[in-house]
C-alpha cells in the first residue's frame, strides 16, 4: 500500500513524490507484463492520474476513513445541538 511504503522509505504520505510515483507506475507495468490488473488504494483527488498510470482497480475508500467521517460528522452536529441548546460544551 503506498501509505505503508511512503512510511518504509522515510517520506511518510508525500505521495507525489517522484520516488512513489515511480513505484507506482513499476507496480502497473508488472502487473500488465504478468496479464494481471494493476490496483491500489486512492482518493477521488488522485482518481485519474491513477487510472492514467494503468491501474484498473482503484479503492477510493476505507473503514478506518468511513468510521472516522461519521464520527466526526456526528460529532459535529452534537456540538451544534448542543450549543443551540445552551449546554456547555467545553473548549470552543
């Protein structure tokens, strides 16, 4: 995964690095060679330079990000309620 090799090589999430981008484009050329589809993890920023280096399944998606993103959504909202509600809510 490239966040796990952006890590190993000591340039943690710079995933427009020329050194990742190349690996990249590596993992694509030897999965094509092998007749294998090339896939990886993504963002719908990154989507298409993705699809344009080759890869043919990309997941844009995580349980980590999905469970993060609703916590803090509802978080959020809670905060909201809570303020409209005159309740103290700690540091704003």
């Amino acid at each position: 995964r490239p966040a796990d090799y952006s890590q190993g090589i000591g340039k943690p999430f710079q995933f427009q690095d020329p050194e990742i981008h190349e690996a990249r484009r590596r993992i694509v050329e030897t999965a094509h060679k092998y007749g294998k589809f090339a896939g990886t993890v993504g963002g719908i920023n990154d989507f298409a330079s993705l699809v344009d280096l080759g890869y043919q399944f990309i997941n844009i998606g995580s349980d980590v990000s999905a469970i993060y993103n609703y916590n803090h959504d509802n978080m959020t909202k809670m905060v909201e309620v809570m303020k409209a509600a005159g309740v103290y809510v700690g540091r704003n």
